[in-house]
C-alpha cells in the first residue's frame, strides 16, 4: 500500500511489490465492508488479508486518525481491530524507529539475552543528559545531529559539511530542545560509481538489509537496498532529499 506515485519513495514501493509479487494498490484501490478488506479488480472485489503499508499511521484511516487524509482506507482500522487484515507493520510500531531507542539497544540486547550485542552500536548522544549536550554542542562542526522522530533526512545536522551560519542556527534549536535530539560521529560510507549528469563519478551509497520475523523464526533475505546519495559530497541518501537506488550486487565466490 503506498501513498502513490508523487511519493519520493515510489520507485522502491513499486519494486518491493514486483519482487515480492505482490498487488501494489493506493487507499482508492481499496475498501472496507463489514470489517473486511477488498481490493477492487476487474473481476470484482477480491478479500485482502495482509497489507505491507508504506504510509504513516496519521494517514492510514480517516474515521480514526486524519479526517482529511485522502491516501486511506475508511474503516481500516475497524477490519484490523476485528482481526479481519494484518498489517505489516502494525500501528505504533513506529515508536520503536524512535532514534533514541537505538542507544540503549546494547543494553536490550543484554537484559534479553544476557549476551553482549555481536554487533556493536554507532556511539550516540543522547542530547537530553546535560553531559551529553555539553559534548555535542562543543563538537557540533564535527557530528551529524538528528530528531529522535525524524525521517527521510528532514530536521538533521551533518556537521562537517555545513555552513557556520547553519551550525549556528542548529546550535540554538539544540539548545530549545535538547530532549528532541541524538548525536552520532559522521560516519566514512563507502562509495560506488554512479552515472551522473557529468559522467560517472562516486557517490556515496548505504545498503538496507530487510529481516522478516515470523512464527519459524528470523530470516534476512538475500540482497537488499542500495540507496545512493545522487549530490556530490552529500552523505543523504534518503530518497526524500533527492537520494536514489543502485541494483545490489551478492559476490558468491
């Protein structure tokens, strides 16, 4: 389920969906009666039991969340509480990309599995301790600073590519809302060439794995991902700031 084609993430919802073989539909293309989900085809309306929605909870059903949001489906929610529809991922699941939960999953990983994490975290600040703040602000030109409810890029700093004027002005949001900020070091992503405007050229890329869990377990797909930051220089690979896709190549030996 997507939002449609003048999403910045379209591409990606339409390739997931022909990968996965699976209907790539808008809120229009369904609908809800006596709390069960259709599609409509035309061969006449088909049951629809599980939806990969690519749209945030506010928009998802108008009678329950936003009233003027046309990319829902009315009565949704109802098919879902009902248990007639799964959706995939849940409503409210959002709170776990919350950025400042990222910094305490090393001590998740060990109150859950009394092991320490394999892999390790990126080292975060979390800009709501005073010590923390201190840190950040006095390194500001040095690290890429984010809302802990951001997403696509929007609201972020990264350090060492930004004006002084737009640290600045970054410095004094910080300080009006520490609570609403993390920290982390500017991380080196590698690059890969690109065909761009002037030739091909590196631009900076970052793989997305997916992970699907279920009752049988847990199981990374083969592949993924690749975003790309299309600017010269830029580390922003979210395609809501103009980033893009590359194929992902699996080297088998």
């Amino acid at each position: 389920m997507t939002p449609g084609q003048y999403n910045s993430a379209f591409y990606e919802h339409s390739f997931l969906a022909d990968k996965l073989g699976i209907e790539l539909v808008e809120g229009t293309d369904l609908f809800v009666r006596d709390e069960v989900v259709y599609m409509r085809t035309t061969e006449g309306p088909q049951r629809v039991d599980v939806i990969y929605r690519r749209i945030d909870d506010d928009y998802l059903d108008p009678l329950v969340f936003r009233p003027d949001s046309a990319l829902g489906v009315p009565g949704l929610m109802g098919a879902y509480l009902a248990g007639n529809v799964t959706l995939a991922n849940a409503v409210g699941t959002g709170v776990a990309d919350d950025k400042a939960v990222y910094s305490y999953m090393p001590e998740i990983v060990r109150f859950f599995t009394g092991a320490d994490p394999i892999l390790p975290n990126v080292p975060t600040w979390r800009c709501r301790e005073p010590e923390a703040l201190t840190y950040v602000l006095e390194h500001l030109a040095e690290l890429v600073v984010k809302k802990v409810d951001g997403s696509g890029g929007y609201g972020m700093l990264v350090g060492p590519t930004s004006s002084t004027t737009e640290i600045e002005d970054f410095r004094a949001k910080l300080k009006a809302e520490p609570e609403s900020y993390i920290a982390q070091p500017t991380l080196a992503l590698s690059t890969c060439p690109t065909f761009v405007e002037s030739g091909v050229a590196p631009r900076h890329v970052d793989l997305r794995p997916f992970v699907l869990t279920g009752g049988d377990g847990m199981r990374i797909t083969r592949g993924g991902l690749t975003r790309v930051a299309i600017k010269e220089g830029s580390l922003v690979v979210n395609s809501s700031q103009g980033g893009g896709t590359k194929d992902t190549w699996v080297l088998d030996r």
